[in-house]
C-alpha cells in the first residue's frame, strides 16, 4: 500500500461514495426517473442506467478528492 493511501483510506473510499450516492439521487430525481432497485420489479436497463451513473459520479468524486486532496497537502509541504 502506498504512503498516500494508506494516510487517507476514508477519504479515498467513503467520501467519493456518500457524494455518489447523493448526486445520483439528486440527479435521477431531477430528471424525473422512479426506479428504486431494492423495491420495485427489478428491470435491467434501469439498474445498468442507475448502475452507469452511479459509477461515472463516483469515478469523478474519486478523482477530483485525490487532486484536491494533493493540492492541499502540496500547500501545507510548502509551509513548513
């Protein structure tokens, strides 16, 4: 495991998932879709849709917390 990692294991897992999770809500509800996998039918092509945004919010949180993580630990490198 790297030193990075292993300095910050919730930020680089659990935020970038509650994010996830609340902007894929907010998203689905916005535009209007109902599917809740857990308690209606189960139907494929509304869980890969949910599934695909759900995954692409997460990807993008992933990757915008490790830039701004590096950017302020960067910083505070800097004043010391």
């Amino acid at each position: 495991m790297s030193e990075s990692t292993a300095r910050q294991p919730f930020g680089s897992t659990v935020v970038p998932i509650i994010i996830a999770v609340i902007l894929t809500e907010a998203l689905m509800y916005s535009l209007g879709s109902k599917y809740n996998p857990l308690s209606d039918d189960f139907d494929i092509a509304n869980f890969l849709i949910d599934l695909g945004v759900f995954v692409t919010i997460a990807v993008a949180a992933s990757w915008l917390y490790q830039r701004v993580f590096k950017l302020l630990r960067r910083k505070t490198t800097n004043k010391e």
